[in-house]
C-alpha cells in the first residue's frame, strides 16, 4: 500500500471514528432523565385517570419545556412515612435520577407522631443521599382541626429536613389547591384535574431546578 492509499484509509477510519462518537454523545444526551414521584395519593392521582394525575400532567409540562424526561408514579394511596420508608428501596431499583418526594399528608390525617414521622422521612432522604439521587422534598400542613401545637410540631419536621438534607425544598405540595373547592374533588381533599394543574404550574420551576442537579440534564 503506498503512502496515498494509507492517508485515505486512515482520513477514512478517523471519519468513521468521529461519526460514531458524535452518534453515541448524541444518544446519551437525549437519554431521558428518569424521575420519580414518590408520594401518597395526593400525587399518585386519586379518584382520577391516569391521563389528570399529577406525574403525568408533570411529565407533559417538562417536555414542553424542552426537558427529556420520564416521569414515573411511585405514589401510593393511603401511603404515611413509614410506609414509604419500607417501600423505597424496591420501589426506586436501580435507575432513578431524580425524586421527588411528597409523603406525610396521612401521618397528619391520622394524628401520628410527628417526631416518628421525622424519622421516617429523614431515614428515607438519608438512602436517597447516599445514592446520590438529586431530590426535591414537598412539605405538608397538618388539618387545621388537629390543632395549634400539632399544626406547629408538623410544619416543623419538613423545615428541620430541609436545614440537615441538601434538597430542594418545595414547603406545601397543595399550594394554591388547598380549601378552593373549585380545584379539588368532592372529598376536599384530592385535586381534580384543574387543581393538579395548578399544582403542576406552580411547583414547575422547583422541578426544573432538580433537574439541573442531575448529571444527564436538558
């Protein structure tokens, strides 16, 4: 082979090289971001279908701002703290980028103990942190019919997670929804469709800033 011959065939391989290389950074870019929503039924989508729930309509937003993302519906109905914390681990398996987590609304329903309910989602943020998923915490207000002192002691345990956990804190996931009985269903409590686009409008912005935390980001 002369020297002409060699250059081209080496210009060629270098091309291919190139090609493929610009193909694979390509298709890792637009590798969707997985991102769970890990919650109770306020999130999970209650009394709805699926097309109105919340990690849906949240999922439709995100693409429309240009975000690749998949959004997946880890909530589940009835869900209190300690019951996410016993389902996390298998629930999240192995290819999660980003959480979102909304769990406590149950524990305040039932008048559990707040300081429980602490631990329960500090243990849950602390896996979390050691996996290195990037996560936005949802607080919650407790019913106003529980009282001033338990009001005070709930609101709390999301203020002292956000000060010990390096989160994204979003301080009430029914902002704007809750007591407007035009956004919520029958019940009071869950948001219908209008109220969980309220929801999905206004927690936006905090999720866009999750996503700068993950590695993959649109």
């Amino acid at each position: 082979m002369d020297m002409r011959q060699f250059t081209r065939n080496s210009m060629h391989g270098l091309v291919i090289a190139l090609c493929l290389t610009f193909t694979t950074l390509t298709a890792q870019a637009k590798s969707p971001i997985t991102l769970v929503v890990f919650g109770d039924s306020l999130s999970a989508g209650y009394g709805l279908e699926k097309q109105y729930a919340f990690p849906t309509r949240l999922n439709i937003a995100l693409n429309q701002k240009g975000h690749t993302v998949k959004v997946i519906n880890a909530g589940v109905s009835g869900d209190t703290t300690a019951g996410g914390r016993a389902r996390l681990e298998w629930t999240l398996g192995n290819n999660v980028d980003a959480v979102i987590l909304e769990l406590g609304a149950n524990d305040a329903l039932r008048g559990l103990g707040t300081e429980q309910a602490y631990k329960n989602l500090a243990g849950i943020l602390k896996i979390l942190a050691d996996r290195g998923i990037p996560t936005l915490l949802a607080g919650m207000h407790a019913p106003p019919n529980m009282g001033e002192d338990y009001g005070k002691s709930f609101d709390d345990i999301f203020k002292r997670l956000n000060k010990e956990f390096d989160v994204i804190f979003y301080p009430f996931f029914l902002d704007g929804v809750a007591a407007n009985p035009a956004l919520n269903q029958e019940d009071g409590i869950h948001p219908n469709p209008a109220g969980v686009d309220v929801l999905v409008e206004r927690i936006l912005p905090d999720v866009e800033a999750l996503l700068k935390r993950v590695g993959n980001a649109s």
